[in-house]
C-alpha cells in the first residue's frame, strides 16, 4: 500500500508538475502589526487571531513592531517568506507612507514597495477619524481650532504615529486647506499620542473611534468634528470637518490585512474568509458598531483595488501639500 500511495504521489508529481497543497497553517502564525499594542490596529488584528487560532489550532501571535510611521513592521512583513505564517495588520498608514516616502532604494525611500510586496487579503474595517484636542485648549469647533492656528504664536501642534501616517498626513491636509501652519510632532504609535494630548504638551491628534472614544467619554480628550463627510452615528452631535468650514475635506481610515506577496491564493483565500467570520461574530459587530467602526471584511481583489486606489489619491496630497 505504501508503495502504491508513492507511486501515486509521484504520478501526480509528474503530470501536475507540483506536489499536493500542503495543510495551512503547519506552524504558529506570526501576525506583524506596525502599531504599538492597545490601538485600534491592534486591537482588529487580535480579533482575528484569536478567532483563527480556535479554528485552525495553530497559534496566532501578534508582534507589534513599531517605528517609522510603520514602514519596520511593514518591511519585516513584505520581506517575509510567502507562506502564510508571516501576515501583516496594518492601517491605511501603510499606503500613506509609502505615497509620502516612494521606495526604490533611493534616500529616504522605503526599501519595500506595498503594491508590489505585498498580497492584499481583506480590508477589514472602516471608520472616520475624530479630530481630539487637550480638553483645555479653548477650542469647541475646527473654526476655532484655525483661528486660534492663525492667531498663536508659533501655531498649534499636533502629533501622529509618525512621519507619514495616515493621522500625520490627514492633519497636514487640514492645514493646508486652511491655509494655516501647524507644528507635526511625531510619536511612535497613537497609543503615545493620547496621553500627550490629555497632559496638553501637544493640541490635538486625529483619533480612531475604537481606542479614542474612551478617552473622550473619560474627559481625557475632547472630540470637536469628525473626519468623514457624514456625522459618525456613534457621535451625531460632532460635525463633519467639511461641515465646520473646509468643505471637500475627507478622510476615512481602514484597518487590513496583508500576506508577503507570491503568496498561494487558496491560503489567502482562506484567510479572508476565516478574518470575515471573526468579525461577523455577533459580540464583535456589537462592538464595533458601538464604537463607530464598521465591517467590511472584503476581498482580496475588491481591498487590492482600494489600496491602488488609495495610493494615487495621497501621492497627488504629497505633491500638493509639499511634504517630505
């Protein structure tokens, strides 16, 4: 019988050109988020973990790996092997970076490009941005958030999960379409953002629903607008950005998922079909929905089109504005 099972392997072999897909996952699972552990990143990519570790019995360990508005943890990522043991969760600051930085080797560049490097599994969810100030700044509307940009010397400050972050480049949009300058201070992660908000040594940040929105119901932070162009249903009485004086301005962040390039599509299938059920699940969808996030758990090819999409859309704001 062994001899036949062999003879049979090898007839496969022969006429297929490959040997039958291995079982996935045949190891732990190393999930890389580019954030630092306790935001909204982290707390998605958690979500996910746990649910596939239950179904395929194979750990799901998320590494936070941060620094250079993500782009260490998103190198290790797009370096990995394609396996489907090494996957990435990040925000839509891994397209952000890379619209500010390029890639290619050259000074400054990243030393990975996300739409060549990386094989897009799913964008998991969506939310507005809350604009959060110190609650001592005398500021209760982005009118006065301006004014104030305009009339203090040496401006207002912000901070950001780093130099090119989606929280960086959505808030140099915002004073750039006010026409106002704004000092950038940039932390590791947003987690290190909020407490420097609510201590007051820097004015305001853009802050996710899921990790902001207890800190703003705490009194820490104070939400003044949202970043969409309709109101968040979990804050109806903040008013869009657009609304409060800079009509046309918009940004919406998502949370994904990602596998190194090359990567077998019947895993990454896989994959986006086990992060979806995690997500659907009824405790997370009450969670989510309370806290202004929605689901969205798409395809792969429906996330790799936003993701393109994505990158030409912040390439033409990197050029407008003049960042560098």
């Amino acid at each position: 019988m062994k001899t036949q099972g062999l003879v049979l392997l090898t007839a496969m072999v022969s006429v297929t050109g490959v040997a039958p897909a291995q079982p996935y996952p045949q190891r732990p699972v190393r999930i890389i988020v580019n954030v630092s552990a306790g935001g909204g990143v982290d707390i998605v990519a958690r979500i996910a973990g746990s649910h596939m570790s239950a179904v395929w019995g194979q750990t799901f360990v998320v590494d936070n790996r941060t620094g250079a508005g993500g782009a260490i943890g998103a190198d290790i990522a797009a370096k990995a092997a394609p396996d489907g043991h090494t996957l990435l969760v990040s925000s839509s600051t891994l397209i952000t970076t890379a619209a500010m930085r390029g890639s290619g080797g050259a000074a400054g560049a990243l030393g990975y490009d996300p739409l060549r490097d990386l094989q897009a599994v799913s964008k998991l969810t969506a939310n507005p941005y809350i604009i959060c100030v110190t609650p001592t700044l005398p500021v209760n509307s982005i009118k006065e958030l301006i004014a104030l940009a305009r009339s203090k010397s040496g401006g207002v400050s912000y901070g950001s999960s780093g130099n090119g972050a989606i929280i960086h480049m959505g808030a140099a949009l915002l004073a750039s379409m006010a026409g106002v300058t704004m000092v950038h201070v940039p932390y590791k992660g947003v987690v290190d953002v909020y407490p420097a908000v609510a201590a007051g040594q820097v004015d305001w940040v853009m802050g996710s629903p899921i990790s902001a929105l207890p800190l703003i119901k705490a009194g820490r932070m104070k939400g003044i607008a949202v970043s969409s162009t309709r109101r968040a249903r979990t804050l109806p009485d903040l008013p869009t950005v657009a609304e409060s004086g800079l009509p046309g301005y918009e940004v919406t962040a998502w949370y994904g998922m990602f596998a190194p390039a090359k990567t077998p599509m019947v895993i990454v299938d896989r994959l986006q079909a086990e992060a979806k059920r995690a997500l659907q699940a009824p405790e997370v969808v009450r969670r989510m929905d309370a806290e202004g996030t929605d689901i969205v758990a798409s395809t792969p090819a429906q996330f790799g089109d936003e993701v393109k999409a994505e990158f030409e859309k912040w390439r033409a704001v990197v050029k407008k504005v003049g960042l560098q």
